[in-house]
C-alpha cells in the first residue's frame, strides 16, 4: 500500500499554514505512477492554497517495488550527516519486515529486493534510474570514484554530490548537486565505456566495493563522510 497523511506546514514563502499530503510509504508495485513521479522529480510538490508558491518537501518514507526488486529507505538530505544510524534503521525496518519474525511469503520477497538507503531527491531518483537502465549502483559509485580523480576542482564535501542523471544510449550524464558548484561545473557527460570497463575489471575495484556495501548506504559520499555527526562530536 502507499499511504498518505494530511499535516498542516507552513509556506516558506508567505508563512501561512497550508495542508500537505505527506507519503510515508510507496508501493510502485501498485502505484506505478508515485514511481514516474519520482522520477520526473515533481514527487511531494505541494502548492501552498494561500500564495499558490510551489516547494517541494523533503523525501521520508519507505519504497517498495516488488517487480524491480527495490527496497529503498528515503530520508531527508540533511539526515546524511547521519547515514550509519539511517542505515541501522533501515536495517531494522528491513528485518521486521522481510526477516525471520515474518512470514513466509515476505520472507521469500525479502530475498529477491536490494534494500537501500539514500538521502535527498537527487539520490532517490538516481537508484530508480539506475535500475531503470539496467546498471549495477555499485558500480556507478566507484565510477564516481574514477572520475573524481580527474575534477580536482570541485568542491566535494557534504552536501556537494554528483548523480546519475540521464543515461541514453551510450551516453552518461552526470550532475553536480549542491552549493558551490558553478553553472559550467554542473554537468558532466561521458561514455557508457567507462562504466562497462570498471564493470568487466571488478576485481580491482574489490577493496572499495566491499566498502560500498558493507552497509545498505551505498553511496561513494560516505568515504568522504566519517563516521557521522556523532563521531564528530
Ligand atoms: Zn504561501
């Protein structure tokens, strides 16, 4: 099921109160439009009724897609600072879920869904494009990795990420998200070569993916992250 409450927020533009229609699970399963939404990126767009100023709230529920074999936990871009205590979270909503307390059924569903963790609109519609195409998201983060190595002038830091954004035919376009980035910085298009080479060399990858994954995070930003704000403290 995909379910949805009515709060009051307020407009960020004029301050009045207006009533949202918050999602805390989506089931693109049955909903597959919530899914094009997503990926459309007007998904929790709401109008204010007062001054009609759109904004856009900020992903916190659960996405299921049986069919996709997607599992994803979606929170709040600011969240990432911290990422390890989401992704035990997740971890947990998994288990309770598809674990060992449920039933059978969820059981066997369990093991054909990847469960993710992702922070922010852009990460989101980044996991649904990438297994929209048929791409590996592992091997799209260490690409990731691979090109950083050439832009050293990016200011790379929380905050700042860069995501799959549009993938046709050969041709990869990436994007930089965040403040600092210039106008002329912000895409950034390659080859499908150079993922299919990283793919067809995986065993030299194999320390950093191991890392990748070693949580439901999968996300090249947390080798630059730590280990979150509590860490820090
Ligand atoms: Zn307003």
């Amino acid at each position: 099921m995909s379910l949805f409450s009515t709060t009051q927020m307020k407009c960020p533009k004029c301050g009045e109160s207006t009533s949202a229609e918050e999602v805390g699970s989506v089931n693109a399963d049955r909903r597959p439009d919530l899914r094009e939404a997503i990926l459309a990126g007007t998904f929790q767009t709401i109008k204010c009724s007062h001054c009609g100023h759109r904004f856009r709230l900020e992903p916190d529920f659960n996405y299921m897609d049986a069919g996709r074999g997607q599992w994803i936990a979606a929170y709040p871009a600011p969240r990432i600072l911290d990422h390890l205590e989401a992704a035990d979270e997740m971890s947990a909503v998994f288990e309770n879920n598809f674990g060992a307390a449920a039933g059978k059924a969820e059981q066997e569903l369990g093991k054909s869904l990847t469960g993710r963790v992702v922070f922010g609109w852009p990460a989101m519609r980044e996991k649904l494009l990438i297994r929209d195409r048929g791409l590996d998201d592992v091997i799209v983060e260490l690409l990731k990795l691979d090109l950083l190595r050439e832009l050293p002038e990016i200011p790379f830091g929380a905050g700042t990420a860069l995501r799959l954004v549009e993938l046709a035919g050969p041709d990869m376009t990436f994007a930089w998200f965040g403040p600092g980035v210039g106008d002329s910085q912000r895409v950034l298009d390659i080859g499908i070569s150079r993922y299919q080479d990283i793919a067809s060399h995986m065993d030299e990858w194999k320390d950093v993916a191991d890392e990748l994954t070693d949580s439901a995070f999968v996300d090249m930003q947390k080798l630059y992250l730590g280990e979150g704000r509590d860490a820090q403290a």
